[in-house]
C-alpha cells in the first residue's frame, strides 16, 4: 500500500437496492435507522478513513436505493445522517413486482443459484429490470460529480454500470455482485438479448468482483460467449478502456462479533441457553430461501438421530428462521414443507423431556445471534449454493473460547476460505449425520486448533480489509489506464512530427497493410490499396525508406503493391522481398516441417464448423470462420480450437496462436513483424522513424521499435503505441503533409 501514490479527493457513492436506514414516518415525525449490515459497515469504515485506501472521500457518503415510500411523503424529508445521504428511488408497486420480485427474485435468483426449474422468463419481467435499472440512473444523474466513485451492488443493478458509463466515462465505476455466478450452461439459459443486456450492463464498470475465483472465471467465459472478448490475466480489454474482474470474498466486522462474547447480554443469553438446552447445542440461522439447503439440514439430523440413538436426548437442534420473500409462492411452499418435516422429526424421536428441534420463525437481536453462536457446540451450515454465506464466518468470529464446531457446505463461496471446517455435501444426508458425530464428539484441542487457523484469516482479511482490497484494485485500473490512456495525435503534434521530418537526413516508414492503408472490409480479396495512397507511397518512396509489413501472403502483397519501390514483408516476418533485389526471400529463421500436425486439427474444425475454411499460406495456417454460417456457433469452435491449439502445441515447437479477428493463426515464433521491423534498422542510423498499424500483432512492432520512433495506433484500442489515430482516412491526412510541398 505505500506505493500508492497520492490519495484523489471526490465523494463515493454507494448504490445498492436499499437505502442504508429504514425511513419510519410516525406522528413525531421521520426517523431514520440505519441498518447495521456487512456492507453499511464495510462502506462507513471507508468513509472514516480507518482503511488505508488511496481514496480520502470527501462530504458523507452518497447512496442510492430504492424505498417504497411515495415521492409525497418523503417531499421536504432531510434523507441524511451522520454518515449518509440518501437519493430515493421511487419504483411504482406494479413495477416493482415485475422488477424485484419478478426478475430478480423470480429468475436470476433461483437460475444463479442452480434451480433453473424455478426460474420464470417472463418478458415483463425483463422490460421491468430495464426500466427500474434506469430509474436508479435517473435519481443518480444529477449528483454525479467529476471525481466521485460510485460503487454498484448486486443483481438488482446489472444494468447500471453500463448505463452510468455512457454519460459518464471517466468515474470510476465498481461493481460487486454478491450471489453466484452460474456457469456458462446456466446463464445461456437466459435469452440471448437478455444476456447480452446483462454482460454490457456489468462490463460498464472498470473493477467488478466476485466471491470466489470459479465465479470470476464463469463471468469470463459468458463475457467471451456473449461478446467475443477473451482476457488477459482477468483483464477484459474493450474499446477503449479497460475491466479488472476479480475474486474479493467479501468478510465480516471481525472485531465486532468477536467483542460482543464479553458483551453482558451475551453473556447472560449463552448462560441461560446452556442451562436451558439439552448437553449439547446445534445451531442453525438463515434466511427462508430454497438456496439454504434447510430441508437438507433436516434430513441430515433425522438421519443422525437414526442412527445414533445414544445421543437422544442429549442434544438440541436451535434452527432459526428468518422470514424472506415470503409473498412469493415458492417461499410459502418451502416454509410449510420445513413446518412438517420439523413437527414429523419432533413427533417421532422426541419425548415428554426432550423435543430434537426448536425451530423459529422470526429474527434475533444482534445480542440473541451472538448469544446462540457462543452457546452452540455445532454451527450447521448447509447451503445447496450460496455466494459467501457470512453466518459461518460470523459464528467463527464470536467464538472467543475458541471452541464450537463449524459443519459447511462445499456448496458455500465460504467453503474455499474454511478448509478447517468440517465440508459436507449437502445432499448427502449420510455426510451430515457423520460430520454431526465427528463434531459432537471432537476432542477440545482439535475444535481449538481448527478455529484458530479459521479465525486468524478472518481476521486478516475481515469487512475492511475486503472494501480496501476493492478499491486498490478499482485505483490500479485508474493507474493502468492511465498508462494506456489514449492520446490521439494533435494539429500540433503532426506539424512537430513534419518538421522533425523536414530537419531529418535518413527517414524509415513502417506500414500495416489492412486496417492502416486500406479500410478493413468483409471480404479480405476486396481489399485494395487505391491510387491516391499508391502515390503517395509512391512519392514517399523516392526520398525516404518505405517498409510495409503486414500479414497477409507474398502473392496478395506483390499484386496490390509491387510495382512500388519500397521493401515488402509478407507473414507477418516471415519472406521479405528487398526493393534493391525485387524477389522474395524467406526469412532464414523459418523451419518448415510443422504444419501436418497443425492442419489436421484446423481440418477437423472446418468439418465441425459449417462454413469455416482453412488458408495454408507459405509459412503459417489460418482458420477463417467469417464465413461461418452461425457465427454464435462458430465463435465457441474458435475458442475450443485455440485451447486445443495451446494444448497441443509444446514449448519446443516454437508456434504461435494469433486469435486474431475471426481467424485463429498458427506462425512460428521466431520472426514477428517487431523482429521484422528492427532488423531494417541494423547497421542503419535513421534519424526519423515512424511505425503504424491497427493489429495486434503491430503491437510487436511498437514495442521493439527504439524509443525515438513514432508510433501510431490506428483506432482506438489500447496499444503499446505513443499516439493514436482516429482512422485509415486519418492515416491519409497524416501522409499528406509529407508531401513535397
Ligand atoms: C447474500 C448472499 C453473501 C440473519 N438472521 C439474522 C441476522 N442475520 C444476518 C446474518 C448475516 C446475514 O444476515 C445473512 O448473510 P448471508 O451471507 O448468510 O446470506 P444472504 O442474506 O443470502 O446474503 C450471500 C451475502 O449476500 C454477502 O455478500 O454472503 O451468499 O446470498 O450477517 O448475521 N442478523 C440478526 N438477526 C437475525 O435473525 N441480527
């Protein structure tokens, strides 16, 4: 952290669906209470500056959320506390159902949690989360100021980021998403608009974050099925900018439940439970939700009551149930299933003296919660998917005797932080009812030894450690695109680079044929220099050294160009034709014997993909998919194809996988249009050099280049090159004055 340069002032604007206090209108008046949650808490100690970020926000934090509260009753309400001020959404009832209760909890909840059977595609559905996403946009517009960060929440707002960037496109955006992320053969269960929707909504910001790694890379893969757009090291590379997708599994405020087992309510509560409840106490708290996997849980106990008899009446399961969603028809049918199975459990195991179950339905104090964590001998966690599950790590944290038991999921994003607990399956009745005995009889020294290894990461890397770790990541990307920010040549710089070129004895101009002398078409044979550039290079050509460079075949090159006096290097370095000598060479680099192997698999997946053709140029092989017939399809072959390319190929083959604009290319390492490029300059003293492209693999070309050249980019994807260049027609302007004047 002490790299990090100085700290940017602006404000930070949180949005999530709700408002961080419930606003309560009585005959006094409006009170506010705000909400003790992870993420008030998470987002406060940012504002206070107990965390070390590189940002020092300015003014009380600003957010924005949703409340059913009308415009009317909240008209001259001062929405602000100490810590936050807030900009109500107003979301119409009808609305709101079709938008929170319809797409969000009746589609991406139950598909991204893996019950897609549940999950309703209502086309209402969609067009409510649309217009409800830019109803949050509409009450944000007007605050945002140059420098502030506004940092997005959840599945209720994948549209935002996007929304916010158009107007927008130098804030700093962050998006964290809180749920699973489904792997690519349940997201694609969601119509194609609709996910296309989603992908560009969350691709607006600049930092987005998940639970866990598998979620990251599940994000990755629909952002490469969606648009076509693979990653660097968890960079996705857009237009022009940018997105950083990351792991940050979101923590607890570690010191706070692991203070409140002093506390003397606590105290008094866990007293009177271990006096009240059986020996042995097992605990359980979550929301109503089919995610949680209750009714699992429940058959595990029974299995474990089965089978162990001797632990009858020794025992007592606390299962807390907290109300949620329970509108929704699914909800209701899970609660009176959970009802049943309790009462039929209770019915027959239990007796006068001992009922197994004490089931509630209801919330807890902050005090009773702590209190039931510190009493319990067992946490029983047993989700069938859950993004983090924080009731585990919050059971951890209390536990200052460093004693208890936790019994997880490996369904839980919190599993792969927890290893020291006992992992189950919870679908696995047999696994429960094990890990329920290993845990009930698991010697002191163990359960300490487990929970300190647990506690000590918790408490590393607890709420402030999580939002600090996000906001590092969101002021490296801002350092990174500063780096690679885009700067496109002025008037001036082009009347500079003309007079250095004027005041220059010996001069070397290095091109990229498509995309930089000629506009990229659909058909690459359409492709033809015109006249005018001809001439130009033409006239360039009699005072000064002209290279073009480019990737297509000796053939294609000689034919649209050599009747010109300049130097031509066709795939990509690998033959040259010298203007002085007039034939083509091949680079002495070159070994040949590769290609049998490499074709067979390019064959293969011509024959899997309709319309895909292979082109064998002399030194290299391309698979052209343009010409695919489903190019959905065929963009899913071309990443199978280069996976199986990269497996295939081993170090000492020396090939490399260009994965270029609907082809995928394999060339041999050893020559690059930058090795190319430099080997013009041996034994040479240009004084004035000037390189420029709109391919990636120019990128080659621009880094090997000496420092004293200029390099241009044409267009505007990021690139290791100086400046930038709108477009081919700008290309000609900038041509233009070298002319002889
Ligand atoms: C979503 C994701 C992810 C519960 N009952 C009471 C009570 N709680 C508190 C717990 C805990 C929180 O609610 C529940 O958090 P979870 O993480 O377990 O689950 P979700 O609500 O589904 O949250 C989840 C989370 O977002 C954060 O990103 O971990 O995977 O589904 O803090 O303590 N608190 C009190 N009384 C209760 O009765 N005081």
């Amino acid at each position: 952290m002490e790299n990090l340069p100085s700290r940017k002032k602006g404000r930070l604007i949180i949005v999530a669906y709700r408002l961080p206090f419930k606003i309560v209108r009585d005959e006094q008046g409006t009170s506010l209470f705000q909400n003790s949650g992870g993420l008030v808490s998470a987002v406060l100690s940012l504002a206070q500056g107990s965390q070390n970020t590189s940002y020092d926000f300015e003014e009380k934090i600003q957010w924005v959320g949703y409340t059913d509260n009308t415009r009317e009753e909240l008209e001259g309400v001062k929405l602000e506390n100490e810590n936050f001020k807030a900009h109500p959404v107003f979301i119409d009832q009808q609305l709101n159902d079709n938008y929170y209760e319809g797409f969000c909890n009746d589609l991406i909840w139950p598909l991204f949690h893996y019950f897609p059977s549940l999950a309703k595609f209502n086309k209402e559905y969609f067009e409510a989360y649309q217009e409800a996403n830019l109803l949050f946009y509409e009450a944000m517009k007007d605050i945002i100021q140059p420098d502030d960060v506004i940092w997005v929440h959840d599945y209720q707002l994948m549209m935002l980021p996007d929304l916010i960037r158009q107007t927008f496109p130098t804030n700093k955006i962050g998006f964290f998403f809180h749920i699973p992320f489904p792997s690519y053969e349940i997201f694609r269960l969601l119509p194609t608009i609709w996910r296309d929707a989603i992908i560009d909504g969350i691709l607006g910001a600049d930092v987005v974050g998940f639970h866990t790694n598998d979620f990251v890379e599940y994000f990755l893969k629909a952002v490469r099925m969606v648009i076509g757009q693979g990653n660097r090291m968890h960079y996705v590379t857009l237009n022009n900018r940018i997105v950083k997708v990351d792991a940050f599994p979101i923590s607890i405020d570690y010191k706070k439940f692991n203070d409140a087992y002093d506390h003397p309510e606590v105290v008094q509560y866990r007293e009177n439970m271990r006096k009240e409840l059986k020996e042995k106490i097992i605990f359980s708290v979550d929301r109503l939700d089919y995610s949680k996997g209750l009714l699992n849980r429940l058959n595990g106990f029974e299995r474990f009551l089965e089978q162990h008899k001797d632990w009858h009446e020794r025992v007592s399961f606390v299962m807390m149930v907290v109300p949620s969603r329970d509108q929704i028809e699914q909800y209701q049918q899970m609660k009176s299933d959970i009802d049943q199975t309790v009462g039929r459990i209770n019915a027959k195991y239990g007796k006068i003296n001992w009922q197994p179950i004490l089931y509630q339905y209801r919330s807890m104090p902050f005090e009773e919660l702590t209190g039931m964590y510190s009493a319990s001998d067992v946490a029983l966690i047993t989700p069938v998917r859950d993004g983090m599950n924080l009731v585990c790590k919050e059971y951890v944290a209390t536990r200052r005797d460093r004693v208890g038991v936790l019994i997880l999921s490996e369904m839980a994003g919190a599993a792969a932080e927890l290893g020291e607990a006992l992992i189950i399956n919870p679908t696995d009745s047999q696994d429960i009812a094990d890990a329920i005995l290993k845990a009930l009889e698991m010697p002191t020294e163990e359960q300490t030894k487990r929970m300190e290894a647990m506690q000590q990461r918790l408490r590393e890397y607890d709420v402030f450690a999580w939002t600090n770790d996000f906001f590092t990541q969101m002021h490296m990307i801002e350092q990174e695109h500063d780096r690679l920010r885009l700067d496109y040549l002025t008037d001036k710089d082009i009347k500079d680079i003309g007079q250095k070129y004027q005041h220059a004895k010996n001069r070397i101009f290095f091109f990229d044929y498509d995309g930089t002398l000629v506009p990229i078409v659909r058909d690459p044979h359409d492709a033809i220099v015109t006249d005018e550039v001809k001439s130009l290079i033409a006239e360039l050509a009699q005072r000064d050294t002209v290279v073009v460079i480019s990737g297509r075949d000796q053939m294609f090159l000689e034919k649209v160009l050599g009747d010109l006096p300049i130097h031509l290097v066709a795939e990509h370095g690998a033959l040259i034709k010298m203007k002085e000598k007039g034939e083509w060479v091949l680079n002495p680099a070159y070994q040949d014997g590769w290609k049998e192997s490499i074709r067979s698999i390019l064959d293969l997946y011509v024959k899997r993909c309709p319309g895909a053709f292979v082109e064998e140029k002399q030194t290299s092989l391309a698979w052209h998919y343009r010409t695919a017939e489903d190019q959905e399809y065929a963009l899913r072959r071309a990443q199978e194809l280069a996976w199986q390319l990269k497996n295939f190929i081993q170090p000492d083959m020396s090939l490399q996988i260009i994965e270029g604009n609907m082809v995928i290319e394999v060339k041999k390492t050893a020559f690059n249009k930058g090795t190319s490029a430099t080997s013009f300059l041996d034994g040479q003293s240009y004084d004035f050099i000037l390189a420029m492209g709109d391919d990636t693999t120019d990128e080659d070309m621009f880094e090997a280049l000496p420092d004293t050249a200029y390099t241009v980019k044409v267009g505007d994807a990021l690139s290791m090159a100086k400046k930038h260049i709108k477009n081919q027609y700008a290309v000609m302007e900038l041509l233009n004055t070298f002319k002889e004047k």
